[in-house]
C-alpha cells in the first residue's frame, strides 16, 4: 500500500464556504493511487471542513444561518481575547468537522453527484487556512 502526503493552502475571505473540491482531486489524480482512502484534515480550531451540497447555494446559506442562529457572538463569552467571533467560531468548529475520510475508485474521489468538499470559515476577517491531505492506496 502507498501512502503520500499534500498539503493544500486555503485563503479565505471571512465567513463563507471555500470549495476545495478540485483541488483535492487534483492531489488524488496527481498521485496515481485507483482505489484506497483520501483523509482531509484541517488544521485549524475556528474553521471546519465539511462535505455538503454543491449544486443550490441556498443549502450553504442556510448552514451559516443555523448556526448563526445556535452559537451567536456576542459578548458573552469567557474567552474573547481574539475578538468577539472567536469563541464562537470555536464552538462552531465543535459542532462540525475538521476532518473527512472519502474513497478513491477508478482514480477519483467516490463523492456522490451533488457532493462538493468545503473548508468552512467561521471567522469574520480571512485567514490562510490549510487542508493536509493524506492518500493511501494503490
């Protein structure tokens, strides 16, 4: 079995979702792994990495207001030394993903027709976020 290592480099703007999804698939088929396992780790505390709806926008707006809606900011957090969206944005990363495991077949990630690969920021200013990317295969 091989095993390889990327890692991917994400500039966000604030909150917002950040398709990843081509950029994986570029790390999968540059490997010339056609079957095994793609494990997506982000490496960050106020972000999340999530599979979800990638053809209707409106599925995404609606995650960013439910969540809105269960973690408010505010002012009543203990820590806030980051800012008054930081905590929250911890809380949201909590309650979601910082990792994803997805198949590889025939050389390409098994998702599902309607399936997009997002890094989820949960901040208001923009960070460089970074995704590793871990293959294993044959």
């Amino acid at each position: 079995m091989a095993h390889s290592q990327h890692l991917l480099k994400i500039p966000t703007q604030g909150k917002s979702f950040h398709n990843i999804t081509r950029q994986v698939q570029s790390v999968v088929a540059d490997s010339g792994m056609t079957m095994g396992l793609c494990t997506l780790f982000l490496r960050h505390t106020s972000a999340s990495l999530v599979i979800q709806e990638n053809a209707d926008p409106d599925v995404l707006r609606d995650l960013e207001t439910f969540l809105e809606r269960i973690v408010p900011e505010g002012p009543h957090y203990r820590h806030s030394t980051e800012g008054p969206d930081d905590m929250p944005a911890h809380i949201r990363t909590a309650l979601t993903h910082t990792s994803e495991h997805i198949p590889i077949s025939q050389g390409r990630l098994a998702t599902g027709i309607w399936q997009g690969i997002y890094v989820w920021e949960h901040r208001q200013r923009g960070s460089n976020r970074e995704v590793m990317v871990h293959l294993s295969g044959a």
